[in-house]
C-alpha cells in the first residue's frame, strides 16, 4: 500500500514508479525494455517541464502496446499501472504540466 497526501505531484509518482520498473526489467522483450524506456522519457520530460501537445496520446498508445500480456512476464503490465491509474484518476495534474511546464499541486 502506498498513501501520498494532496500534496504529492501525481506526475512524478507516475514517473518515480516506471522508473523503478523499467529499471527491473531483463530486457528480453522489446515491448517492456523499449516501451518502458520510451514512456519513461516522455515522463521526465513532463516532469521537468517540457511536455508536448500529444503526450497524452503517445503515453495511451504506448501503454497499450506494453500492456494487456505484450510480455514475456507481468513487469510489462505492472510498469503501466502507475501510468494509467494516474492519467485516468488526474488527468487534469498530466494536462496542467504540459501546458504550464510545472505541477499544479506542488506550485512549483
């Protein structure tokens, strides 16, 4: 179980937790090494402000091709979770740092 407060950028917890994965993948599948490396860099971006227009959409579209068994073993489908569960509970925090290169939540 994990419990963050209001305070608590949803976006960096996103990125915080694929990068714990994508950092415990084998690499033995193309879906999970190169999906999670690429969600991961598009998470960093937003993270620090750089985030594009059609993010969103790349992340959706990624996600749907890591998840939904595309690997050798459930990392792939566990990688997403953070990702997905975030975009769809607080897709507005996602939508706010691309827009506003930084978190709502935070003012930072």
């Amino acid at each position: 179980m994990i419990v963050i407060d209001r305070d608590t950028c949803i976006v960096d917890t996103a990125r915080y937790f694929l990068s714990f994965t994508q950092s415990e993948s084998c690499g033995k599948c193309v879906p999970c090494r190169e999906g999670n490396f690429w969600l991961l860099k598009i998470l960093e971006r937003i993270v620090h402000g750089h985030g594009r227009e059609g993010d969103i959409v790349l992340i959706l579209d990624l996600c749907g091709n890591i998840g939904g068994g595309k690997t050798l073993c459930a990392l792939g489908d566990a990688a997403i979770n953070p990702v997905l569960g975030g975009l769809r509970l607080f897709r507005d925090e996602f939508e706010y740092h691309i827009r506003h290169g930084h978190c709502a939540v935070q003012g930072a």
